[in-house]
C-alpha cells in the first residue's frame, strides 16, 4: 500500500477526546490526555486516529458547534498542544484525521452574530435566512433531528433561521460562493498544519432546497432512522428538501480539488440521508469526490448475517471503484456490545465482532473502548449531559452511555481518567475492564484486539481483496475475499450457538491460523463452530 493510498483498508480509531484521559484535573478530557496515550493507541496496531472536535465551541453539542474553526477550545488545551500531538503520532506512524463541521456553526461563531445584526450587512446572506408565513408561522415543515421546528425566529432581522440540529447551530448558506471559499479556507488551515485527513460531519447536510420546498410526509411502516428513533417526529418526513440535495456533490469536487495538492490527505464522509448506502456510493464515486464514506447502516439495532450480508452487498453494488468505510459504534449510538449483545455479551462475542468488522471489504472506524469490549453506561436523567437525551427523556436517553470515561485503572479514582469527579460518571461495569486488567490478561478483548490487528497487516488479501458471500444459514456469517488469484474464506458465528457447516463444493487448500480466535473445528468435509468462532483459510 503506497503512502498515498494508506486509508485503502486503514483501520481509524476515534478518539473521543473528553473521555479519554483528563489531564489538567477538570473532569474532562484532553489533547494532553490524547498525548499521553498515543504508546497505548499505537500499541493496538490502528493505521490512524480520527479526532472529534476540540476546536473553541460553547459546547452546546459538545464540540460540534464551532465558534472558530482555527482555534483550540481552551478546555481541550492549546495549539501548542495539538502540533505537539500531530508531531508525537506521526512519530510512531500514526496519521492524524480531524473533525470538520461544515454544514453549521455556533451561534456565537462571529459569522452568524454579524449576519444576524441585519439584511443588508456582508455576511447577511452567509446563512439560511427565510421570511415567515403570513401567519407569522416558520417558511415550511422542515424538522430539526434533536426536536421540534428547524427554523429559529430572529428578532433582529425580523427572519427565520435554519438549524438541522440544536437551534444554537444556525446552517451555513452553501448557495452563496463567499461561504463555500471561506469553509474550504478553513480546512486549508487544518491541511497546513500537517493534518492527514478530515473527517466530515454531517456532510450531506450543506445544501438547502432554495425554493423551500415543504418535506413530504412518510407513511407510518417507513418511519425508520438512521441516528434518530421511530418516535422522532423527524422521522416523520422525507427529507429530500433539507438533506443531500444535488450541489452537494459539486462541492465535494470543489473540496477534493483543495485535498488533492495535499498528497496523501483523505476525507472520510459521514453520510445520512434517506438512501444512505446510494449516497455513499455516488458520494465516493470517481477519483474527483470523497476518498471514502461511512453511514449508520451498521449502527443499527439489527444484528443477522442477513442484515450485515445485505447492507455490504446493497453497497458493494452501487459504488463501484468507491471505497466504503464500516462502523459499529461511535459517539452517536449505543455501545455494540449492549446493542448486538442484548444482555448476552462475551469477550468471545467482542472478539468476533472486532474482527469481523476488520474482515470486510473497506475501512474501519473503531471507537475508543471497543478494543476493551466496554459496554453501554447507565446515566441517570439528573447525570445527562446531552441535549438529545435531555429532550426525548425517557424513551431515547441520549448518546452519553457511549461517551463515559476510559476506564485505565480498575482501582484508581475514577478508573485513572481524572484526579476528579469526571463529565460523565464512570461505569461501575467497566472496572473489571479497565486497561490494566486486560494487559494482564492473556485472553483479554484487547490482547484479542491488538492481535488480530497485527495479523491483518500480514494479509493484503483482507485490506484490498474483493468480497463475495456464501449463502449460509444463520446465525452464520460467510464471504470469501479474492485477490488475484488468491481466495480467502472468512467465516463466523455470530450467536452462541454451536452448528455445523458442510463444505460441499469449498476446496480448503489451508487453513489460517495466529489470528488468536477462537476457531471452528475442521473435519473431512464439515466445519463445527462453537459459540461465536470464526474461521479462515485459502482456497483451490
């Protein structure tokens, strides 16, 4: 893999930096803290970090709301500090993703509190402003994701504003060029710095209908999310009108064009639209658009190999010299442990799921604390800190049970995350994995973890090959990865159950073994698994 194609196959952990190490004595996490645990980081085997936003932000939405895009938020420490860290990660070759909010600012971004002042000032037109109804009632149906109306009245110039998320994060005017150069003028500062890559927030949100079109309404057995619940009146519309309109692809060229005189530079698109997995595909398409896309696809509570199988083919369909990127957790959703373990996880289970995902065609996304198998927090309504939660309490509790604090030390204070009491309690579960425990534990999910990693750089065929499921019956999970002339069967149980598996016409030339998994037994012309076993071997 040459330096310029290394996120072909990357495995991209996401470091959620106000939960992993505090540093400074806040409560809250930190780029020291990140600094600090780049030996460890470095020590799982990942190609690169993805970042989540430190940028200065009022922390409404805990840091995607940008006041400024070119500054550290003090809480997060100083640009002295984030040099420093790009400089140590390179060092133990690590490359460096970063979090880029286009779509929307703060609302005390000074963008917005100059457009707000009036009609007819320069940035007047920098945002997406609207005159009301007759009635004095918002410009049409359009919903906000974390509730209610997505328009804002504005007293000062007498006009609605739109906000596809928490009123505070007014959406940017993509319409107008002025806006388009200042953005790309802000990740160019970022690829100065020497960064490798952006991560791209709620990248299909940059474009609004002009017309302002009203979203129609979806019918009762289509309202499925992706990042929002059923009950979420959000999903009670199709958002054709307010999410992945059709600019939104030209100024993803005019963004590549930027990327490109930065060799070796990647984005890395968050896609959620009404057809993620199309999205994806015609926003990766060519080598004029995003390098790579990942969507919620697989942040679902579904969890069959039917499922899985589907999502991957459906993309693999459509996105032809594309190149997908796979994720089963992060910041937004709940941990994979609790939502495909359902009460019933194993580290044998956490095994299988990591390399399984690291086991299919594309890139990984592997948020912070997978590699420990940690599962979902319990916060109780008065620990809340997300607003999401905070507003459908209680049937959605919001996304702190994902963002809950490391836990580095079974027996230190607060798990060896801070010297005080933290932003989010610490897990009582968690202690008996935290990272101390499981270094000392041969069989630890992050002895697993590191294992497999380090195996999988040994096998292009895994990182670039093609990919093609077996039917199968559930709860397995089969597909052979092709490369050249080289065939790789990859198998796994996804349940606990034990279950046989005839060979019939597969001709095993070898089996391959170091992964550290555990592995299905092979007879003559049957293959027997065992609760969540997997399997590899090359073909004839």
């Amino acid at each position: 893999m040459s330096e310029l194609t290394w996120w072909r196959g990357a495995v991209i952990y996401q470091v959620y930096p106000r939960s992993l190490l505090d540093t400074n004595g806040d409560g809250v996490g930190d780029l020291r803290g990140i600094i600090t645990k780049l030996d460890y980081i470095a020590s799982l085997n990942v190609d690169a970090i993805w970042i989540s936003p430190f940028f200065k932000s009022p922390i409404a939405d805990f840091g995607y709301d940008i006041s400024d895009y070119r500054e550290v938020d003090p809480l997060f420490g100083s640009m002295q500090d984030f040099d420093e860290l790009i400089e140590k990660a390179h060092q133990r070759g690590i490359k460096v993703i970063i979090d880029q909010v286009l779509s929307h600012t703060s609302d005390q971004h000074a963008w917005f509190i100059e457009s707000r002042e009036s009609r007819t000032n320069p940035k007047a037109d920098w945002y997406v402003w609207a005159d009301p109804k007759e009635d004095g009632t918002a410009p049409n149906n359009w919903l906000a994701i974390f509730g209610g109306c997505a328009w804002e009245w504005e007293p000062r110039r007498q006009q609605y504003y739109l906000h596809n998320f928490l009123r505070s994060q007014p959406d940017i005017n993509f319409h107008n060029p002025e806006v388009r150069q200042a953005v790309l003028d802000n990740v160019e500062f970022w690829l100065k710095k020497g960064v490798d890559g952006f991560r791209l927030d709620a990248i299909t949100f940059c474009y609004h209908d002009e017309q302002l079109r009203d979203n129609p309404a979806k019918p009762k057995d289509k309202r499925q999310g992706r990042g929002f619940s059923e009950d979420n009146p959000y999903a009670y519309q199709y958002h054709y009108y307010n999410n992945d309109r059709p600019q939104t692809i030209l100024f993803i060229e005019e963004l590549r064009q930027l990327i490109n005189r930065y060799p070796g530079a990647v984005t890395l698109g968050e896609v959620s639209a009404e057809d993620s997995l199309a999205v994806m595909a015609a926003y990766t398409k060519g080598e004029d658009r995003l390098h790579m896309a990942y969507s919620f696809e697989l942040l679902t509570d579904d969890y069959s190999a039917a499922y899985i199988r589907q999502t991957v083919e459906a993309l693999e369909a459509s996105i032809g010299d594309g190149w997908p990127c796979w994720a089963i957790g992060n910041h937004d959703v709940q941990r994979v442990a609790s939502r495909w373990g359902q009460g019933k996880q194993t580290r044998d289970m956490v095994k299988m799921l990591n390399a399984m995902l690291c086991s299919l065609r594309g890139s990984v996304c592997s948020y912070q604390g997978e590699e420990l198998g940690l599962t979902e927090a319990p916060i109780e309504f008065h620990e809340l800190q997300d607003p999401f939660g905070k507003t459908f309490w209680p049937m959605f509790k919001g996304r702190d049970g994902c963002r809950t604090p490391i836990p580095w030390e079974q027996y230190a204070d607060f798990n060896g995350f801070s010297q005080v009491s933290p932003w989010l309690p610490v897990a009582p579960a968690h202690q008996a994995l935290a990272v101390d425990v499981q270094e000392a534990d041969s069989q630890s999910v992050l002895h697993s973890y590191r294992q497999f990693l380090a195996w999988r750089k040994g096998y292009p065929i895994l990182i670039e090959g093609e990919i093609e499921f077996l039917d199968v019956p559930e709860p397995l999970l089969v597909f052979v990865r092709t490369l050249g002339e080289q065939k790789l069967l990859v198998c796994f149980n996804l349940q606990d159950i034990d279950l046989e598996l005839p060979l019939n016409a597969l001709s095993i030339q070898q089996e391959i073994t170091g992964h550290g998994l555990k592995t299905a037994q092979r007879s003559a012309n049957t293959l027997t698994f065992s609760a969540y076993a997997c399997f590899y071997a090359l073909l004839n």
